[in-house]
C-alpha cells in the first residue's frame, strides 16, 4: 500500500510533536518540514528540511500539510496560503474567528479542488466532538467542560511581569469537588473562576520579598483576584526539573434527564503528559482522514463535525466492525 | 420546517424510551409504534399503535424506523425486513454476529434504496465510537473497557434459578481501585473478573437457608466463582423501592504513548440512571442522520463509524462551529 506523503510547516514544539506521531504510523511518511528559518540550522540528516517559501515545488509530491503554526499571526496567513496548494489540516482554536476563518478557507480550498480540516487539536476538537454528541443525545442538559490540570501560557507570563519574579509557571487545575458534584447528579451554575484554581511556583529573584509578589500575583484582577490562588517559592533548579512538561487535559461533562427526570451522565476527559504531543497525535489522524476524503473527490473547508470517524483509522471498514464495534 | 417522521417497532423498555425521546425533539414526530401485540391492548389514545404486519401500508409515509427489538430473535428479522421499505436504526448489539448483520442489511438496503444504521447505542455505539477514536490517536496504548454499575439480566437471571431464591438482582460494579490505577499511569493486565465486583440482591423465601443460599451464588462456576462477590439478602418490598431501576454505565479508557514514553490517557464514561432511556436517546439523534444521510442519496447499510458527528444534530453546519467548536 502506498503511504500518505505528510509534510510539516513550522518546527516548534506541535511540529515536532507530529513528527513524532508520523513514526508511530506506518501508512505515513514524511517528505519535508517546512520553516521560516533557515533549513539548514534544522537539518538534522534523517528529515528534509525546506524554506517555506519554495513549498509550492511539493504540489503533487505532498498529500496533505499538517501546518503547526499558531492560531494567532501564522495560520490566519499559512492555512489560506497552503489551501490553495495542497489539502491541509490545522488546528485554529481562536474560537470567536472560526466562522470567519472556515469561510476564507473553504472559498479558497473549493478554488484549489482541495481539502482543509480547520481547528483540530482537542479543545476545539476532541471536546467540540464531545459537546456536540453529547447535546444530541440529551437535548435536556447541562454542559460542563473543565481545563487542566495545564499550564497557561497567558497566565505564566503575567507572573513573569511582577517585580521580583526571575520565572515562573502558572497551572489551571480543575476544581475535584465541584467534579464529583456533577458527577454525582448536580447542575449547579458555575463561572470558570469557581471550576478552576490557579497555582503558580515563582522563583524569586535574590532577596526579592516574596510576600509582596505572593500579593501582587494574588491581587491581579482579570487573571488571579476572582481565583483561588496559590503561589509556590521554587529555586531555578526545581523549576527546570519539575516544571519543564507541558501536561494539560480536562473534562466534557453533559448532566442531562431523559423521560420523566431520569439522570444521564456523559463524560469525555484527558489526562496528558504533554500537549502538543496529544494535540499533534489527533492531527496525523485527521491527516489520514483528509487524504482518503480528498481522494473520494471532497474539497473545500470542513471540522472535525464533518469527518465519520472510520476515516481517522488505517483499519478496513470491516476491521472496524469486527474489532471494535 | 418539516418534521422527520418516525416509527417505533416494537414497545418495551427501549420503545417507550424512544417514544420518550421523541418528545424531547422538536424536529420530530411519532406516527405510529408497531407492536406484534394487539394494537388495541396497547392504545392510549395520544398515540397510534398498528400490528406489524401493516407496516408496509406506512411506505412513504415514515422517515426513519426505530427497531426496538432485542438481538437474540427480533432483530435478526425485523431489521431485514423493516429495511427493505423503510431507513432504519436498530441497537443490535451481539458482538460476534455484527460482520454478517452487516452484510445481510447492507444487501436488503441496497436493494430497497435505503439507509440503514446498525448496532447503536452504547455499547455497541458511543464505546465503540470511543475505542476507535482513541486508537486512532494514540496507535501505542491499551484499552480498556468497564462496564457498570448496571443490572445484569443473565445473572440476575442465574441467581433466580438459585433453590430458595424468591426473587433477585445482580450488578456489576467496576472495581474503582483498578480504574483509579489505570488513570494514574498504570497499565495493567487484566481479566474481566479483576475489573469488575458482583453485588446481588437476594429475596429469600420464608425459611430458607440464607447461608447455602450465599455459598450456591458465590460458588456458582461461570457466572459468579472467579469473581469478587456479595450477596445481601433484602426484603421484597427493599426490592420493590430500591432496585427497579435500570442503571448503567462504563467507562472507556486507552493509556497511551507518544513521542518518547510520554503518557497519554482518554477516557469515556457513562452514568446511566436508566439504559434504555439513554439508549433509546442514542438511537433518536442516530434516526436524525439517518433521515439526512438517506436524502443526500446514500443507502445501505452504516455503523456509526460512517456518520459525522454533524448529522446527528438540529443545529445547521454554521451553528455548530460557532457554538460548539
């Protein structure tokens, strides 16, 4: 069997997660990474490496471009960009620009006869799947979804601002108890702040007071003062042994009644040791989906809502049936 | 708009989830329930009930049929039959007969020009969904699968058969240690025995030995000896008010691994407080495809591997990507 050409754009941390997935399946190979730098900082001997600019010499040579830059300058350019070229999968999870980012690439991906699976990943993606089945089943509910146990980025770098602070690293970390609260048949109305605690670990420059900057990263409004917050002193050390990981995760829960008041409850959670490892993992598989669907003559935009999940396998349909129905 | 019409076959337990069901979905409506009882036992008078054999009398007038049935003798018929004159669901969930079901349903379909979707619910169905989800993502892993806490009616059924039993139930229970293991990082080789607990509930007739009553149940090759088993004896009015329930539920977990060793871990779960009702639910959204798949063109037969996630919802593509992605 022939094996699906993937290649790479951008060659952080997403893109060298999913050149580590490519590995672990063995109807993909990869024909070339794509960057902005220079290639030849990258070249490594055992991957090709390109400047992003001649990508258009691989129309033909590529089935699908796995791009991994971020959702905030890279893919609002890359996606159109590669769409016109080649079928593509990202993962754009800048929630409120999804629809005007699905029209742009779906008008240019029809143009090109190709096809684009937009914001995969798993929040969007995973739990967007999550959401959406589970308010078909049970249109009578509750929707909960939880984030972490993670790092926040947005969140690690507000501490790195504050007087005092060398470095730091912020986690959102669901709340148990108002899990196992739903868990156990309860609705309650909830703003994010009450699901989820901040804990920081701050290693303070040398005699820095590190009460003021335990008051000061407390006190933040927007990021930490509606928060139950707690802030760990760490030497440099501790930092780069037990905090250099990108775990994150979190939950999709439905607390719905079906009949005359009957409790049903669905759950969907992920417990990762490293994000963009996980994330890159759903997209080598939604690379796999795009080729066969590009294949059977699709083109244009579409998500993961629009991807029958047999495609995502390398098994037959009849595999599927036998195995795992 | 106009409403996708739909028929039950069959009203026990899962028939009158779906009529239930039906009710929570605006874009549908019940025609008429199809029993090989006597309609007129059954009338209500806000519903139509019609013997089965009139069934071809509503060709045309029924969107999708609801096969209510059970896997053992109903299904094995009703699903041929039903599919070739009407788009169908049915929750036919024996395992080991699914690829030629498939394939007898599939033929039938073809032949008539409609839809059928087979084998929905939860397990078969959301599960199995899950369990190819996650292997799809993470292809180095282990899956497991815990079912409960729910009744079991074949050992409900074994501990009746029990001299001095007057009446009796059986639930699994998933062991929470093990599961709790396998969240943590474990992965374990384990039996169905070392993942599930028996707890039985036993009415003893008046003057029966509740002690070799225990030992006959606990001993019990097959069905109870290899497993970790209680049995509370209760009174029958406990019975009544405390266990007529139909709760169920599971979970499905892979542990993974990506890149270098790093851990991974999806998990699925379900808590039921009645399995037919949420079955029935399941196959209510799953009819909703079905209908839309059938009149984009498609027929024969699918498994809910083959339908995106998309058509199982009311809401239009640009809805779900604005709300739910």
């Amino acid at each position: 069997m022939e094996k699906i050409k993937v290649g790479i754009v951008g060659y952080g941390n997403l893109g060298r997660g999913v050149e580590k997935a490519i590995k672990q399946n063995p109807d993909m190979e990869l024909v070339a990474i794509f960057t902005r730098r220079e290639p030849e900082q990258l070249a490594t001997g055992e991957v090709k490496f390109e400047h992003i600019s001649v990508a258009e010499q691989y129309k033909g040579k590529i089935d699908v471009m796995i791009l991994c830059g971020g959702s905030a300058t890279d893919l609002p350019e890359q996606t159109p960009f590669m769409a016109s070229m080649f079928n593509t999968v990202d993962s754009f999870d800048t929630h409120a620009k999804i629809p005007e980012f699905f029209d742009q690439v779906n008008a240019l991906a029809k143009q090109s006869g190709k096809l684009s699976v937009i914001s995969t990943g798993w929040d969007p993606g995973l739990f967007s799947l999550n959401r959406l089945l589970a308010q078909a089943i049970l249109p009578e509910g509750t929707d909960y979804t939880f984030w972490g146990k993670g790092v926040s980025q947005g969140h690690s770098d507000a501490i790195r601002r504050v007087p005092g602070v060398k470095a730091g690293v912020q986690y959102t970390v669901p709340v148990q108890s108002v899990i196992e609260r739903i868990r156990a048949g309860e609705t309650p109305d909830l703003a994010t702040r009450e699901k989820h605690l901040r804990e920081c670990f701050v290693v303070a420059e040398e005699g820095a007071d590190q009460e003021a900057i335990r008051q000061t990263i407390v006190s933040m409004p927007n990021y930490f003062s509606d928060y139950d917050t707690t802030v760990h002193f760490i030497t440099e050390d501790q930092l780069k042994a037990e905090h250099q990981g990108m775990p994150h995760g979190g939950f999709v829960i439905r607390s719905g009644i079906t009949g005359e008041g009957t409790k049903q409850i669905i759950e969907f959670g992920l417990k990762l040791e490293s994000n963009p490892e996980f994330t890159a993992s759903v997209m080598v598989a939604y690379a796999r989906a795009v080729n066969r669907m590009s294949i059977e003559g699709l083109s244009g935009a579409k998500t993961v809502f629009d991807v029958p999940f047999s495609y995502l396998s390398p098994k037959s349909p009849e595999e599927l049936r036998r195995e795992l129905l």
